[in-house]
C-alpha cells in the first residue's frame, strides 16, 4: 500500500459549534474511506485549540485524490463547513517521481 497522494483541510471555527460538529466530520471520513483509492481519512481536533481540526485523506493515486474534489460528497463537505462559519485552509500532496535534488523548478 502506497500512498501517491494526500489531501488536508484545517478547519478552523470562528463561533461555538455544537456537540455534533465533531461526529459528522467522522461520519464524512467514514464516507471517504469507501471511495476507490482512498486508503484512509482521518479528523484530528487540536488539543491546545479546540476550534481546529486537521481533516486529512490518504490515496493511491493523485487522479483519484482529484476525482474524490469533485465528487458531491466533498461538496456537501464543503457547503457544510462554511454554513457553520469555518475558515477552511485547503492543501494537497503528490511526489514529484524523477527529478533529481539538483533540478530546477
């Protein structure tokens, strides 16, 4: 199992949300763990700042990571989160396969 790429969004609320906020961010990860070439989903929640959390997918390819962006679950993800005042910071990951440590940019 080899992780090709990866996605992250930092959530950060501004006002109190409730109970639930936290159990539906796991219910969406449980969601995304069942799309093909998702290895894993995970939710974090800061320990220091309880108003962020690290939402973060794991997958065996980047055209998937890419498809998963598009699909209507993340969209529902997305709409969700700002509905209830989030600032979203938004960041994926994929190798740069064959280039060397002295290639330029």
């Amino acid at each position: 199992m080899n992780i090709a790429a990866v996605n992250t969004l930092e959530i950060r609320v501004i006002e109190e949300v409730d109970q639930h906020f936290e159990q539906r961010l796991k219910a969406y990860a449980e969601t995304f763990e069942k799309v093909h070439g998702c290895l894993g989903y995970s939710v974090i929640r800061s320990s220091s700042d309880h108003g962020l959390w690290v939402f973060s997918g794991y997958w065996s390819a980047a055209s998937m990571m890419t498809e998963h962006f598009e699909s209507e679950s993340m969209t529902a993800l997305v709409n969700h989160l700002v509905t209830s005042c989030s600032n979203l910071t938004f960041a994926s990951f994929t190798p740069q396969i064959g280039r060397g440590p002295h290639d330029e940019a």
